[in-house]
C-alpha cells in the first residue's frame, strides 16, 4: 500500500511496550508507529474493538528515553505471527499534552530518516515506512 493512501506516515519502531487491558498487562513490542496509531506484537490475541491503554517510552538514541507515554487506543485488527499475534492500534482520546508530545517525536524520527537517507544518497522525503503487510 503507498503512503498516498495513509492518513499519517508509519515510521519502523522497536521498544517494549505494556498493552493494559480490563483484565491485566500483556508485555509487547512495537513494530511501527504514526501519528494515528501503533502495530505492536505480544502474546495474546485481542478482539477488535477492544480498548486497550499502552504503555511505552519513546527512545530518541541509545542514551535518551523519554518518560512512560500511556496513550488510550482501541484494537483494529490482529492477526496470528507464528507464537505470537500482531496488533494494529488507533490512537482515541489523546489529550492535547499528549498529541504534542507524540508529534515532537514524529518529528524526530522523520528528521533522523532525512538525515540517514541524504547520507545514504537516497530519497526518503516523507520518512514512511510501507513495507508492513498489514497495515
């Protein structure tokens, strides 16, 4: 799918995460990011619909961490990843703290992939990441 027909850029993120549903924590890994939303993969698979409350710090380099951002979101999709399960998220109810806190960050990563690909002498204008199947 081209970024064309994406609300929002998705940028390739890896950190621990905590998926924070009604009934208890499920450790997880983010696989991407946007401005809209996040996959991440953990153990268990989630309904659709399901709102969830995830947990993540953001990293900015291999020193720099930001505090726990805790985000509201509600599941979209999941799919089965061998033992594990995928899951697509959308961002809801975001408080003005935190819509600006998560787009000082996405401003990050789309600077650093203008800089890694002026380096690397190729074109990564928008930053996006469409090599995710499912999404």
């Amino acid at each position: 799918m081209s970024s064309d027909a994406r609300a929002h850029p998705r940028y390739a993120l890896e950190v621990d995460a905590e998926v924070r549903t009604a009934t208890g924590s499920i450790p997880a890994r983010t696989r991407d990011v946007s401005r809209g939303g996040l996959a991440l993969t953990l153990s268990d698979a989630l309904p659709l619909g399901t709102e969830v409350m995830l947990n993540l710090a953001l990293v900015f380099d291999e020193e720099t961490f930001s505090e726990p951002l805790l985000l509201r979101a509600r599941v979209v999709w999941c799919t089965r990843l061998a033992d594990k399960h995928q899951i697509g998220t959308t961002f809801v109810s975001m408080t003005t703290e935190q819509r600006a806190y998560l787009d000082m960050f996405m401003r990050y990563l789309t600077e650093g992939k203008r800089r890694a690909a002026a380096e690397a002498g190729t074109d990564s204008s928008d930053g996006s990441n469409d090599d995710n199947p499912f999404g």
